[in-house]
C-alpha cells in the first residue's frame, strides 16, 4: 500500500513563522507533478508560489484560503501513484518517503513540525520558496537546490522629480497593464484550473471585489482572463453584488474573507463613537510588516530632522540634454540623486550605520554602531500592496545609467510582488522621493534597524536669487530624518549640504566621482 505523504509549510527565510493562504491552485484528486505550483500564499515579503516536492494525487488540502498557516504545519498530503513512471519520477533516483502520515493528534503535529524544522536547519532539502528540483523533473533529492536568480525585468519605469512618469505609482493605479506586462504574468489556460488562468495579483483583485472567474471568458490570447476584464466586471452595474457575490477558487465556491467581515461588522455600532461599522480588514502580510517597522522606529529611535531647499535646474537641464541626445537611455533624476548620495555617505559613514543593543555576559546591555563596506540603497516604492523599500546592493559601486537601470529593475519586481527577502531587507540607507505625489516635504520615519532617510520632494518654479538678481529657478526640498544616536546635527547637516551642493552643480561633481 502506498503511503500519503504530507508536505509540511516550509521556511520561508528571514525569520518569517506565518504565511497567509491566498488561494490553492488544485483540488482533492488532482493528479500533480513535482514543482508544480500548489499554492499561493502572502508572507510580510511578498506574494509567492509554493511548488510541491511530491508528485501524485492530491489527497488533502490542509488550510483554507485567507487562513493564517504557520511554518512546519501540514499544507498538502499527496499519495504516489501506483507506477513511479506516471508520476515522472526516474527509476534510479530515491524517492524521499520519510515524511510521517497526517495525524490527529496534536503531539504527533507537534512532533512533525519539530522534526521538519530541524531537517530544515540540516539542510534537508525540503522545498523553499523560489526553490525545486532541477530542470523541473521529478526528481526528489536529499540536496539543497542552488537558488535560482531573481529574473530582470525590463519593462519599468524609475522615479523623477520633473516626470513623474517615471515612478509615479500613484498614476499606475488609475491606468491597466500593458499586454507585455500581462504576457508575463499570464500563463497556459489549463481547462477547469482558476489557478492556470490567470495572475496571481488578478486572481486577489478578483477575490476582493467578489467577481467569479469561473464562467468568464477573458479578451486575451486563447480566452485569458486579463486586468482588463477583471476591472470591466468590477464596474459593470449587471450582476451580482459585490457583498453576495462568492469567489471561485480552485474548483471550490469560498466566501470571500473581507465580504464576511463587512458582512457581520455593518450589523455592530461602535461602543465609542456610537457610529454603525462598516467593515474591519485585517492587517496581514506587507502591510502587517510596515506596521510592526514603522512602530518600531518611532518608539526605538530619538530621530531629528533636516532641510534645506536646492536650486536643481542645473540638474533639469542636464538631464534634457542627456534625454534629447539619446531618448531611450537617458538616466532618471532620481538615479542622479541617488550617485550623489552614495558619494556623499562615503564622505559621511555615520549614516550608513546601523545601531544595535546587546545583552552583555554581566546581564547588562552594551551598545555599538556597526558600519559596513560598501552602501545598500533602498529607495521607497508605492504599489497596490502597499508601501515596500526595495534595496539596491552595493549601489555606491554603479554608475547612474547602472542605478536607473537597478531602479527600473527592482520597480517592476515589487510591483509584481515577485521580490526577494534579500531585495526587500538589506538596506542599509533609503532615498524616498515623495515629490511624485505633489508633496513638498516631509518628516519621514527611519527605516528601522537604518539610521537615516532622505526625502525629496516636489520641483517647483521658484523666485531665486542669481548672482544678486531676481530669476526663476526649479526648486526641490530635501528632508534629512536621522537616528541622533550615531551623529549629531553636524554630520547630519554635512551630509545634506553635499547632496544639495551635487544637485546645484553635477557637472562638475560628477567628473570628480
């Protein structure tokens, strides 16, 4: 008799226990092959995939969707079929069959969930986010696979101060994908599979607006289910109601979990407003996960802030000349100001610090300020899952055309909720270029365990004072917050004042760099 086996939810770095199941991408019965996706599940990092180790039929789905799971808890039980060879497993590898079966017992769950964590620290081989066998056989091996690189996107767009166009996220929310876009999202429609349709970020908006995926036929190539039509159904006053409407997934009717909420939440007054409630939603996934930062960064760090205005026409100017001479390479104002900021914390490394607190062995707690070789640049980008700050790595090596090219690159990868933990949590010093949403200045929150952030804001025309006369300027806002424990105002307002001196005069900064 063959044995089910059970995959258990596995580690998905960074210290993250939990994860939040989106949506199942098979049913009970299925037949699936090894690295198959079975899964998609929300960590405090991104949206991800989670293939299968095991080839077989599915025998159990241990969660449903919008419930919490947490690492080394059984996701998915699968039974080998009868003939290896039906399954694609090679005859002279082993097959891993050690995994117990499920149990009801909670010791026994408990026991399981010990024994993968373990393994997982060994280096078992288990199956990790962004991981699976190679060559995408099923093959089953004792082995830790090599991770694969994050793909390159090039199809993205970068910050700038004069063009918003450039990373104004903002302005993407009220305009659909484009059809390359939606060609790498979109995979094979698989008849009777939700799961094969469509993205994963399509299938969310859907799940959230209540719109069933099951009986629509999609505007894209072989019948697939696009943004477009997604968007259309939302709008569309024919239908159903977006509270009653139920949610297809994975061959299963589920009620949506925000629906439910506001369902029973519009029904109860709040005790201290005596105002009837209208919905409660849930802080899960990347929005938990700023929450927890931001929290963390007010109550740990004794921050000050700095500013000071800059004349950037200089900087304008430069680039138009760069951009009329070749359209389509010319870098980005943010990738300007984000070489002369590496340039400036080479002259400033208190600012590329990062403050920490020990325990020491007298039980009392010893203090440093660790400094590194070299400058993570995070840069903070607005998508629909909120507020991320993916980080350029050792962005004081590149050139601007080499940053704007990173900055495009890691855009487009947050945008897709594709990002890395390593992407999304390495920096060591963030540039937030607020401007794009029409915002002069701001006193903005440290990204904990960083020390400092700089904020830009807006270009505006200004009057400005030339060579003792009255004139029109580009004039921007730079906004220095930093962690007063590792420099004092000097070092804070020295840093700034470099910046400010590259933007009024790059040309000749730029040839010393």
């Amino acid at each position: 008799m063959t044995e089910t086996r059970v995959f258990l939810l596995p580690d998905l770095g960074e210290g993250l226990t939990e994860a939040e199941l989106l949506n199942w991408l098979v049913a009970p019965g299925d037949e699936i092959r090894v690295d198959q996706p079975i899964a998609e599940v929300e960590t405090a990092k991104s949206v991800v995939e989670v293939p299968s180790p095991y080839a077989g039929t599915v025998a159990e789905l241990h969660g449903e969707p919008g419930q919490i799971l947490d690492v080394g808890k059984p996701l998915i039980s699968v039974t080998p079929l009868a003939d290896p060879k039906e399954a694609g497993t090679r005859l002279d590898e082993p097959v891993e069959t050690e995994t117990p079966l499920v149990d009801s017992v909670e010791a026994k769950e408990a026991a399981a969930a010990e024994t993968y964590r373990t393994e997982e620290r060994a280096g078992s081989g288990n199956v990790l986010i962004g991981y699976g066998t190679p060559g995408g056989t099923a093959i089953v091996r004792r082995t830790r696979p090599r991770r694969a690189t994050p793909p390159a996107s090039t199809g993205s767009s970068t910050s700038s101060l004069v063009e918003p166009v450039e990373t104004n996220l903002k302005g993407s929310e009220d305009k659909l994908t484009t059809p390359a876009d939606d060609a790498l999202l979109l995979r094979t429609r698989v008849p009777g599979k939700l799961g094969g349709v469509i993205s994963p970020l399509v299938r969310r908006m859907a799940k959230e607006h209540g719109v069933d995926l099951g009986h629509m036929q999609g505007s894209g190539e072989s019948g697939l289910i696009m943004r477009r039509d997604v968007e259309a159904a939302i709008n569309s006053p024919v239908g159903e109601s977006v509270e009653t409407q139920p949610t297809v997934s994975a061959n299963r009717v589920v009620e949506p979990v925000e629906t439910q909420a506001a369902e029973t939440s519009a029904q109860s007054i709040d005790a201290r407003t005596g105002l009837g409630i209208t919905t409660r939603t849930p802080v899960r996934g990347v929005r938990k996960a700023v929450a927890a930062n931001m929290a963390r960064s007010r109550a740990e760090i004794p921050e000050a802030t700095v500013w000071v205005d800059v004349d950037a026409t200089a900087l304008v100017e430069l680039r138009a000349e760069l951009k009329k001479a070749d359209p389509h390479n010319a870098p980005g104002l943010l990738a300007f100001i984000a070489r002369f900021v590496t340039a400036g914390l080479k002259n400033y490394p208190e600012l590329n610090t990062r403050f920490v607190g020990n325990e020491d062995s007298a039980g009392g707690e010893s203090q440093e300020i660790v400094a590194f070789d070299g400058v993570n640049l995070g840069f903070a980008a607005q998508t629909d899952r909120g507020l991320v700050v993916p980080s350029i790595r050792n962005a004081d090596q590149l050139s601007a055309r080499k940053l704007d090219a990173e900055i495009k690159r890691l855009t487009a990868v947050v945008r897709e909720g594709k990002a890395t933990p390593a992407e999304l949590g390495s920096g060591t010093f963030t540039l937030n270029n607020y401007g794009v949403f029409g915002v002069d200045g701001s006193a903005a929150i440290i990204n904990y365990p960083e020390v400092a952030i700089l904020g830009i804001g807006r270009i505006l025309d200004k009057p400005w004072a030339v060579n003792g006369e009255l004139a029109i300027r580009k004039v921007t806002e730079l906004t220095l917050t930093f962690d007063h424990r590792v420099c004092d105002g000097g070092t804070a307002a020295g840093f700034l004042r470099y910046v400010a001196d590259a933007i009024e005069a790059p040309t000749s900064l730029l040839s010393d760099m």
